[in-house]
C-alpha cells in the first residue's frame, strides 16, 4: 500500500446500494480510511424505505445483484423486498462493510476548503474528507401531490415510501393515488385483502406482463454448488436487458420498442373483459414513454368487484375521502399517495459548497447536471455514484454504480500515486458533455408526448439519452483531459 492511498480519507454518505458498493469496492483496493454515513438506523436505501404491501424488485432477482456476489437463495424469479434488503445486509456484513457504517448521521452541510471537503453532521459533529462520495439516491424524497385539502383528510393517509403498518388494511376501503409502478403493486397486492380499493388514475400506463415462479429448490442446489451458473445467468439476462429496454429506449424509432408496445397492447386487450374498463386503462402514448410498468396481477386485481378505477380528476380531499371534478364523494378510511419521487434533488437539502464559496444549490438552479454524472466543475473529489442523468430505466442500477464505482477508482489511483490532490470535471468537458445529452435525448422515446419522471420542469429527458453499451465503453476509462487535476 503506497503511502498516498493509506492517507487519502474517503467518506461515503448513503449506506444505500451504491454507499456499500462504493464502501466494499474502496477497501477491496486497499483504501483503508473510509467511512460511510447513514442519517437512518439500518443501511439499505430505497429497500428500507419502501415497505408497502407487495413490494418486489422489476428487474430479475438474478440480475439485482452485485456482479461480485451472487445470491444462489433468491426465491422467485422477481425477489421482494424483503428479501432484497437481508441481502444488501448479509453482503454488508460478509465484506466487513458494515463495520464503517455510522448511523443516525445525516450529512447536513459540506464545505471545501480549498483542499480538503469539511462534513457537518446532524448530531453536531464535524468531521473531514480527502474525498466525498455521494450514494443518496434517485427515488428516495416523497413528492407529495399538490391537491386541494390534502391535510382535512380525516382517515390515516401516507405516501407509498412511508407506509404505515399499523392501520389494518382488512375492511378498510382504501383510496391510491398514481398509476405508478409503486401503485401497482400495491393495488395487486392489497385488493383481494381490503373492503373497497379506489385507484386514483390521472394517466393510464402500459403494462407488461410478467409470472414470477418460485426458485424451486434443486435450481438453488445448482447455483449454490456451481456459481458459474449464476454468473452466466446474470450475464444473459443482463443481455437481454439491455437489448430489449436499455437500449430501446433511446431509440424511439426502434423495433424492440415496437415490440414492447405489441406485448404491452395484447396484454391489455387479452386481460380486460369489460370493454369500457380496457378504454379507461389504455394509454394515448408510446410504450416505454414513461418507464414501463411490469405486473403480473394489476389487471386481475382491478377486475375485482371492490375495486373501482377512478378516472375522473381529482377535484379536492375532504374528512371523509376524495372528492372527483364530476361531484362525487369517494369514501375512504385509507389513503395511499402513490405519486412518485423529487428525482431532482440528489444531495439536496445538504448544503454543499464548493471550491471558492460556489454553492451547489445555485450551479443547479436551472437543472441539475454533473459530467459523465459523476463530477461537478469546482466541487473537487466530490463523487456522485446514480447522480443527474446517468443511465434509469427498466434494468439494473446496481450495474450503473458498478460501473461508475470501478470508472472512479481510476480516478482515486491518480490521488493514491500522489499525481494530484484533487479531481473534477472541467467546465467546457461538462457543457459540451451537457450539450450533447440534450441534444442526444430528442431521438428518445421519453419526448413523444407523455408526462412522467424522466423529464424535467422544461420537458428536457434527466436521463441517459444513448445506449447502455455507450454507457459501459465510457465508464471503462476516464478521459484524463476533461478533468482538471491539481
Ligand atoms: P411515479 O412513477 O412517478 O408515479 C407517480 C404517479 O402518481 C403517477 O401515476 C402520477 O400521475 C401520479 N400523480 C402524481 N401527482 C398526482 C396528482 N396530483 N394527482 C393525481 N395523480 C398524481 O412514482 P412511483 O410509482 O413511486 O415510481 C417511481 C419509480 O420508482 C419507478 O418509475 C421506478 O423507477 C421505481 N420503482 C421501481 C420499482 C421496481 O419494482 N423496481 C417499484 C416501484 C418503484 P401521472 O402519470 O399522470 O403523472
């Protein structure tokens, strides 16, 4: 270990998916000083967060993994939640990673001082950093829906990332707001349990359908005895990912996106018997438009006969439910806001300044924006791993912070040779970088004509707008000359 990498001090704030992998992935190449914080009591992001009834991964369970770590004891072909957190916490503990976790430690402020990042805690404590890494999230700070008399509600009401489990769900006649995949797998999951559902749909979605068998048992045997059968399972459905959503999706003229909408469109027409319901539950935009949903059960669980499919805008929440634009009263005991995720926030609120008093909050006033999605200009060995416009969509962002971790661990190498002090992108790489991403995401399907996520305030895509494969080849290696080292 040269001296630099033994004096080069990392902090990681999440303790999420990437802040792990992130946290694993230093220590594995021998950077000995790191510390991770997690304003929470247990690590696991997104999976910690999100507790609501049917609550399961949409990418296969084989696929969700780290490429390092597979899991031969997953137990059905798209892992729930739970599932999914135990093993984040069972990698954790195996790696030692668990050890450099600080909990109940939210980063509140970062400050460069022109030569190392100075962290301040909640708890009043300070603490330093050669480099910050920041693993915060995309879908992690609730959007609450902006509906007229919201607070009157007289039921017990919470958004889908805050479930309450102490409200009994049998009896009740429950209200859900958003055709979302968070709503949908809460409308399959809990109908058949409550008195009445009534899903609130502003927008109709495509739907792909999906079975999810258990992993019987003799193919556990077969991962557990031989795991390259694991890693070749994991390469294919990687492939076939990739193919069929990734790289569709940047390509809004593409037959795989064509063929998606087929499948989406048969599965509406062969689902829904009631021809009045099939009209209400089908979308006037493209297929992949908005990030697709994937359920097995949305379809049969709305066909139910307590389950009513509320088409009507919303005109105003009273004490005793919802009340739709055409007058009618929808009484309900529960609701559930279903409505999605602030994705533009990242680090935010943090206050983060950077080199020269340059405030984070004010370079993103008009978007947020980061080199290749990892640098910003001036906020030096500030590292963000998921961060503005990098690769979402229906695949892996396990494989996005992989790459991105092993993209920056190259960078981490130039600190531990002692060639520079400090790393970030330059301000002409970042606007051409910019410029391009915009440019690239008019050929989207994301701009067809839908509203969802992946577009910010100004209708431009907030995400990667070429192919994962492109995302890969310009992950394998840093070009030195877009970035400023001193
Ligand atoms: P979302 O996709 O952003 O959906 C929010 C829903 O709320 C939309 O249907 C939206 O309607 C509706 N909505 C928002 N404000 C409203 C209002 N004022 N009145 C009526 N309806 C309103 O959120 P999400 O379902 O939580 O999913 C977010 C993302 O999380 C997903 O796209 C996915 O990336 C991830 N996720 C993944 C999984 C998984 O299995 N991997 C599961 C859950 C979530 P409009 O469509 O009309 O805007």
């Amino acid at each position: 270990m040269t001296a630099h990498r033994a004096g080069v001090r990392f902090v990681i704030i999440g303790a999420g998916m990437a802040g792990v992998l992130a946290a694993l992935k230093l220590r594995e190449a021998g950077f000995a000083d790191v510390m991770v914080y997690e304003k929470a009591d247990r690590l696991g992001g997104t999976w910690r967060e999100n507790t609501y009834p049917g609550i399961a991964c949409d990418v296969p369970a084989h696929l969700y993994t780290y490429s390092f770590a597979p899991n031969p004891e997953w137990s059905h072909a798209f892992a729930p939640g739970p599932e999914i957190l135990a093993y984040f916490d069972n990698v954790a503990r195996r790696y030692g990673v668990d050890e450099l976790i600080r909990y109940g430690r939210e980063v509140r402020r970062l400050e460069h001082d022109g030569s190392r990042w100075r962290i301040e805690l909640s708890t009043g404590d300070c603490d330093d950093a050669d480099v910050v890494i920041a693993a915060t999230g995309v879908l992690h700070h609730p959007r609450y829906p902006d509906i007229n008399g919201l607070n009157e509600f007289a039921g017990s009401m919470f958004h889908s990332a805050r479930w309450d489990h102490s409200v009994p769900l049998e009896g009740a006649r429950v209200g859900v707001i958003g055709t979302g995949s968070s709503a949908v797998q809460i409308t399959g999951a809990i109908t058949d349990v409550v008195r009445e559902l009534h899903l609130f749909q502003r927008t109709p979605q495509w739907i792909l359908p999906v079975d999810n068998p258990p992993v019987d048992e003799a193919d556990r045997a077969r991962y557990r005895s031989d795991p390259a059968v694991l890693t070749q399972l994991r390469a294919q459905l990687n492939r076939d990912f990739i193919q069929s959503f990734a790289n569709a999706v940047v390509d809004a003229d593409s037959q795989a996106l064509q063929m998606l909408q087929k499948v989406a469109h048969a599965n509406l027409e062969d689902s829904v018997a009631d021809p009045a319901l099939r009209e209400k539950l089908r979308p006037d935009y493209r297929a992949g438009c908005k990030r697709l949903i994937i359920s097995g059960n949305i379809y049969q669980a709305i066909q139910r006969p307590n389950a009513h499919l509320v088409t009507a805008g919303i005109d105003r929440v009273e004490a005793d439910g919802i009340r739709t634009v055409d007058g009618r009263l929808h009484r309900l005991d529960m609701l559930v806001l279903a409505t999605g995720f602030r994705v533009d926030r990242f680090l935010r609120p943090m206050e983060v300044v950077g080199r020269g008093g340059v405030r984070l909050d004010e370079v993103w006033g008009r978007r947020p924006f980061a080199y290749l999605s990892v640098s910003v200009p001036d906020f030096p060995n500030l590292f963000m791993l998921n961060g503005p416009n990098g690769p979402v969509g229906n695949f892996s962002l396990i494989d996005v912070a992989e790459a991105q971790t092993a993209y920056l661990l190259q960078l981490f190498e130039l600190l531990a040779d002692g060639r520079c002090r400090q790393i970030s992108a330059r301000r002409e790489a970042t606007a051409r970088f910019e410029a391009d991403r915009i440019e690239a995401a008019k050929k989207t399907v994301w701009v067809t004509g839908c509203r969802s996520w992946y577009l910010d305030d100004r209708g431009v895509p907030v995400a990667w707008p070429w192919t994962f494969t492109r995302f890969r080849e310009v992950m394998k290696r840093p070009a030195l000359d877009d970035y400023e080292l001193r």
